[in-house]
C-alpha cells in the first residue's frame, strides 16, 4: 500500500517496457460494476483513456507513463497504478 496518486506512488520506479502502441488488457477475477483508466500526466493533470471495455493503448511516442485505475465494486472501491515505458 502507499499513499499518494499514481504520478507520486510511481515517480522513482520504473515502468514495465512495452513496445508503441501495445494494447494493455486489465483484468480481474470478478470483473468491477465500474472501471476508469487515467492517464496522469502530472501529480494533478489527467485524461480518461477508458470507460467501458477494460483496454487501452499506449502512446506511439517513446517515453514514460503513469496510469492510475480505479475499480468499483459492491464491497467497495480499489485504486491501481501502472506505469510503462514505451521503447
């Protein structure tokens, strides 16, 4: 567990490699009644990359990015991070 956003959480790790324009699928045993994908730019900036189909993809620029995902639940609501480096 750690505190902070994912800009924060993730600041000094590094990100998974993955090549431009790879499709990331999340998944979970028991799929969320609700699930967004952010995009965070900055410890406040962000952008939705997705609502509905539990898949996105990431930059064609080389680089790193940091991901913050959020799942809702019956029992509750849980908070994810992600980061990736495009080579």
């Amino acid at each position: 567990m750690t505190y902070g956003g994912p800009w924060e959480s993730f600041k000094e790790e590094k990100g998974v490699i993955v090549k431009p324009d790879s499709t990331v699928e999340i998944s979970f045993p028991k799929n969320p009644d609700e699930l967004i994908v952010r995009q965070h730019t900055s410890s406040s900036g962000f952008t939705i990359v997705d609502e509905t189909n539990h898949t996105f993809i990431v930059p064609s620029q080389p680089g790193q990015y940091v991901y913050g995902i959020s799942g809702k639940w019956e029992e509750g609501i849980a908070l994810y991070g992600l980061k990736v480096e495009v080579k």
